[in-house]
C-alpha cells in the first residue's frame, strides 16, 4: 500500500514537487523545449508525476485539481480519470513557470 501521505494535492505543490527533483540541466531542457515537444516527456518525467504522486494508484485530490482546469464537463471528466492527461499539464504548468522566470 503506498505512503498517500506523501502526495501533492494541489497542482502548485506538483509542480513545485517536480521542479525541486530537477537538476539544473533538467530545468532548462524544459524551459528551452517548444511548447508543442512536450509530448517528449510523457516516458520519462511524465511516468515520474504518474508514479511517485500516485495519479495511477488513487490521487484523486490531485486528479480532481487537473481537470477543474478543464473549460467543460467532458474535458473535466476525461482529466478526472486519465493520469496522462494530468501527467501532461503538470509538465505544461512546470514549463510555463520555468519560462515565466527567464
């Protein structure tokens, strides 16, 4: 049984989450990425976000954070059960914050 404690429940505590686990040279192969690319993460750090903040194994808080970001009813309910989808705006809003610093 995984350690729910330790799961982001808030989109900021995610991305802040993801941000402090990366080295220098991680940040700004994301900052430096087009937006359109970030696809190219889904593997690698998207995995991490679905894995270690337990979006396949029950983080519904988290889950229900991503698609209240959604416009309508569909899309908030795709995001509601679709770790990849949430995985994916973790890394748009990591990527947005990185470039808003710059």
């Amino acid at each position: 049984m995984p350690d729910t404690s330790q799961w982001p429940r808030t989109i900021d505590d995610a991305v802040e989450r993801v941000l402090a686990s990366m080295s220098e040279e991680e940040k700004s192969d994301l900052r430096d990425t087009d937006e359109r690319e970030l696809i190219n993460f889904h593997f690698g750090l998207g995995w991490v976000i679905r894995n270690e903040f337990g979006l396949c194994e029950g983080n519904d808080t988290l889950l229900q954070a991503c698609a209240r970001t959604r416009h309508n009813a569909f899309e908030r309910l795709f995001f509601m059960n679709d770790p990849d989808e949430a995985s994916g705006f973790i890394i748009e809003e990591a990527w947005k914050r990185l470039n808003s610093t710059t």
